[in-house]
C-alpha cells in the first residue's frame, strides 16, 4: 500500500485542523454569523444611525424591570455605558414626567422595605439613602413619616429575638452584644439602652430567686 503523500492536507476530522467545526457552537457561529449585540452595547458600534435616545431609554428600562431605582443610579448606569450626558438627562427627564423614575416614591419604598425587612433605625436609612443617591431634602422627607414609636416596637422586638440566642451568656456580654446590635441598625444610644437593660433585666435568667 502506498504512502500518502506528506503534501496532502488532512481530512476534517484530523485533529488539529481548522475546519473540524465545534459542536457546542451555536449554529449561527458555526455557519460564520456573528454573535448576537448585547442590547445595552454603544449604538455607534452597531447598525445603521443609531438612536441614542432609544438605546438609553431601553437601557433605564431594563434597570427599572430588574429593581426600583433612583434618579442617580440610573445616571451612573448610564455614565457606564458610555451615553453622553444630555442624552441621558433628556431620557431620564421624560421618565420623570411619566412617572416612570420618582426618587420620592422610591425614597419611601426603600425606608419601607428596610424597616421591615432589616429593622432599621433613621440614622441607618438615612445612610442607605444616601448611598442611593437620593437628596437630602428627599431623604429627610421620607424619614419623617418614621413614626418613633414604631421604631421603638422594632428595637424591642429585635432585642427580643436576639435574646433567644444569647440566653446562656452572662448580663454583661448580654448587653453589650444587644447594644453593639442596635447600634449598627442605627438606634439612638439612650433609646438602645433603655431597651436592652429592661429585656436583660426581665430575662428569665437573670430573674434572682
């Protein structure tokens, strides 16, 4: 038999050759398509005039259908993306005016939701708005419909579970780690501590026989 001839390109299915086609390919990349736009890529790299307006307005609504956000979250998303600025305040203003972006409704909802998912105090909500980048006067306006006395039923009930866990320990680890707590969440000191010497007082095990 024969030698084949060093000069014969190899079959397909050789290994090593170019033309084997990868099966965990998509079809479209296997027949040479290229891959798909990411929706949120620069309109300038994609298609034919390009709408910025469109392109920024898709991209805030995708942000708004994921989660709630504020005015200033969306800005930096969009700073992120490259969009220029006057583009996206006209976009964001338009959202504004339809409803679609309200920093003093979101405001509300995110001091709502972490009352009660987290129990925190003021002094914490008025960090995480902060951090979200909604104003001061907003800010304060939403922190003004905290009622004080139910924030003080959430210290209480806070201390409470809390207590369940530290049952073993002495009163005076007691009170520290409940106050350390109540801190973080951003209780006022004397209310923090009015509220957690009462529940180490009153513990079962710490009642005096």
């Amino acid at each position: 038999m024969p030698f084949a001839d060093s000069t014969t390109p190899p079959p397909p299915w050789a290994a090593g050759s170019s033309s084997v086609p990868d099966p965990t390919a998509p079809a479209a990349r296997r027949a040479g398509a290229p891959p798909p736009a990411d929706p949120e890529s620069d309109p300038r790299t994609r298609g034919s005039e390009p709408d910025p307006l469109d392109w920024a307005r898709q991209i805030v609504l995708r942000q708004l259908t994921a989660a709630p956000r504020s005015r200033a979250q969306l800005e930096q998303v969009l700073r992120r993306k490259d969009c220029p600025d006057d583009v996206a305040a006209a976009v964001l203003d338009r959202m504004e005016e339809v409803g679609l972006v309200d920093d003093t409704a979101y405001a509300g909802m995110l001091v709502r939701s972490q009352q009660a998912g987290r129990g925190l105090a003021r002094r914490a909500l008025a960090q995480e708005l902060r951090r979200k980048g909604v104003d001061d006067e907003t800010a304060q306006a939403a922190l003004d419909e905290v009622d004080p006395h139910d924030e003080e039923d959430r210290a209480r009930a806070l201390v409470a579970k809390k207590m369940r866990s530290i049952s073993g320990l002495t009163p005076l680890v007691q009170t520290r780690r409940l106050a350390g707590m109540l801190a973080r969440k951003g209780y006022p000191s004397d209310v923090s501590m009015r509220i957690v010497r009462e529940a180490v007082r009153e513990a079962p095990e710490n009642q005096r026989d």
